[in-house]
C-alpha cells in the first residue's frame, strides 16, 4: 500500500503547481500538432527545411525581444526574410542548392547569436534557444490551442491531395491536383507551428518534436492514417516523459524533452527490428 502511495505521490508531484500543469498542456497541444504535421514532413522530406525556417526566426525573435515588442511578430519577420533568402539562395545553382541553403541559414543564425550579445539585450535571451516549457503564459497555451484548431482541420481537408503528391507527385496533376499549391500549404502550416512552437521548446529543440516522433512512427506504421495517430502519441508521451525527467532528476526541461523524443525513435527503431517481417 506504501509503495502504491509513493508512486501515485512520484507520478502527481510535476502537476501539482500551476506552473507544471501549464507546461503538460503545452506539452499535449505541441505534441498533438507535431506529430499529425510531423508525418507529412516526414513524408515530404522537408526535415531539412524544417530546420532551416527554424533557425532562420532567431534574428527575429531577438530583435523582439531587444525592441520590447512581441516575440510573434519578430518571429513572423524572421520567418519571412528566412524563408525569402532560402528561396533565392536555392536559385544558386553554381554552388549547390544544399550548400546556398546552408550558408543563408548559418548566416540568419549567426546573426541572432550576435544581436543576442549586445550589450542592451535582456536577460534570458537563452530561452530562445533552448526553451523555456516551464514558463509559459495563458497566453502562449492560447496560441497552441489556436494552432490545434488550424493545422489539425487543415491537415484533415489536405490528406487526399498531401496523399497524391506525397506518392505520385509525377501522376498528380492528371488526377486534378497541383503539387505546388499542396507544397505552399504544407509549408505554411509548418511556419505557423515552428512560430507558435519556439516559444515552449526554443529555437534550437523545436525540431525534434517534428521529426523524431514521424519518423519512429513511420518505422512501425504502414499506412498514413495510423502513422499520424501512433507520431501524436509518440510525440506526447515523450513529451510527458521529458516532463518527469526534468522534474524528478532536475534537469532543464526543454533539453529533456528533446532526449525523450529521440529516445522515442530509438524505441521504435528497436521495436521494428524485434518484429517479425
């Protein structure tokens, strides 16, 4: 009886402070988002992209924070001249669309690293980097509820034109669907969750709730359906077991999540070689 107390005791204790159970919703929320967007760009094989539009907003979100306005709005900026210099530097084929991409994303990033070290800059500006899940506001669980109630209904009228160009891009304009236009679409929801999900995660472990969890999923699923369902899951209990690990070993929270993602692979790449083929 003891040890069933202890454990109920082990398993409450991160939720029992107003602080804690903001962060499980935000942790829900992007986990649910992540996961279901997750798999398309998985699928798309925009990983890469992803990453890039990612670092691409931290100039942004420190010249927010340096002028006093909404990080939002500075993350919306930066995501627009990211995405804008990404575009043109993919145009450079002289050297290589990777390697043009690769320079105006380290060029972005840099930046931001080095507005960060101006003398006026508020304290806490680590947070962008890393994440701060901990302190989010009622405001910031608005923001994630919003980007539920887009990106979920958007995916679900997109899935059979996401379908087609996802495995027939070549086939899909005889069947009366333009790749291009799935493509921006696609790509505009990711912008909208990277926006809203940096301020819980930060800038540099965003990522990881996008990826890891789709492409556990993608080892285990056959199908798109249960693929979305099973990366949501996976993308949440991670999320949840980051949260316990932070909390009863006292490590940063951002970075415990992002390990509890990985670690989700890693069960799920192990879990596939166990199966039977």
């Amino acid at each position: 009886m003891a040890t069933s107390i202890a454990v109920l005791d082990w398993l409450a204790d991160p939720w029992t402070q107003a602080i804690g159970r903001r962060a499980l919703i935000e942790v829900v929320l992007l986990g649910v988002v992540g996961g279901a967007l997750g798999c398309w760009v998985v699928l798309y094989e925009l990983a890469y992209s992803a990453e890039s539009l990612a670092h691409s907003l931290l100039p942004g979100l420190v010249g927010a924070a340096l002028l006093g306005v909404p990080l939002l709005l500075g993350g919306a900026a930066g995501l627009l001249v990211g995405a804008l210099a990404i575009a043109l530097a993919r145009r450079v084929d002289r050297v290589g669309r990777d390697t043009a991409v690769a320079v105006v994303v380290t060029t972005l990033f840099g930046s931001g690293v080095l507005l960060a070290q101006s003398a006026s800059a508020p304290a806490g500006l680590q947070d962008l980097l890393f994440g701060d899940v901990l302190g989010v506001s009622d405001a910031d669980l608005a923001l994630a509820a919003g980007l539920v109630a887009l990106v979920l209904p958007a995916l679900g009228l997109l899935h059979p034109r996401l379908l087609v160009v996802g495995f027939d891009r070549a086939g899909a304009r005889s069947l009366g669907v333009r790749a291009f236009a799935v493509d921006s679409a696609l790509l505009v929801l990711l912008a909208g969750a990277l926006l809203v999900a940096v301020q819980g995660l930060g800038n540099l472990l965003v990522v990881a709730v996008l990826i890891a969890p789709a492409s556990g999923a993608r080892l285990l699923a056959r199908r798109m359906g249960p693929m979305i369902g099973l990366s949501a899951a996976l993308a949440v209990f991670a999320g949840l077991g980051g949260m316990y690990l932070s909390y009863h070993a006292g490590t940063a929270a951002g970075a415990s999540i992002a390990l509890a993602l990985v670690a989700s692979y890693g069960a799920a790449a192990c879990v596939r070689a166990l199966r039977p083929a």
